[in-house]
C-alpha cells in the first residue's frame, strides 16, 4: 500500500518507494537521503501538526508537511 509520508502517524514505519516531482524539493529530499527503499521512522509531529520528525539512515529531520508529502512509502505491515 503506497502513501505519502505526511499521512502516517507517529510510531509507523515504512520504506521510500519514490519522491514525486522534478524541481528542486524533488532533489533536495534525494539528496538528504530519501532514496528507494530507505527504511523511515515518524518519531513525533510538533503541537499543531507540523513540522514532523523522522528518523533515516541514522540521523533525524523535520520535515514541513508539504514536503512529507512528496515523499511516496509502503507502509509496514503492522499499519495495513
């Protein structure tokens, strides 16, 4: 099941299928580390819902939810 990121709740865990897009944000989230089948954490969402917190590839990074939203995941098999 393929969802964009900003759409799962904080505790879920997923993998990047793809980023959607070619302009800049496209490349930038590329470039920080949101690659193919890179494994992603929701830590926890700021008090009024954004900017949320993941975890990947060993560091952590806040992410506006427009831009989570570019961000396509399957999410894990405990969330389906």
């Amino acid at each position: 099941m393929s969802i964009a990121l900003d759409q799962l709740p904080p505790g879920s865990n997923a993998r990047v299928l793809h980023i959607e897009g070619e302009d800049g944000l496209s490349r930038r989230l590329s470039e920080i580390g949101f690659w193919p089948n890179t494994s992603v954490t929701v830590l926890r969402r700021a008090p009024f819902g954004d900017p949320t917190l993941y975890h990947l590839r060993g560091f952590q990074l806040a992410l506006r939810s427009s831009e989570a939203a570019r961000v396509i995941v399957e999410a894990s098999e405990s969330l389906v």
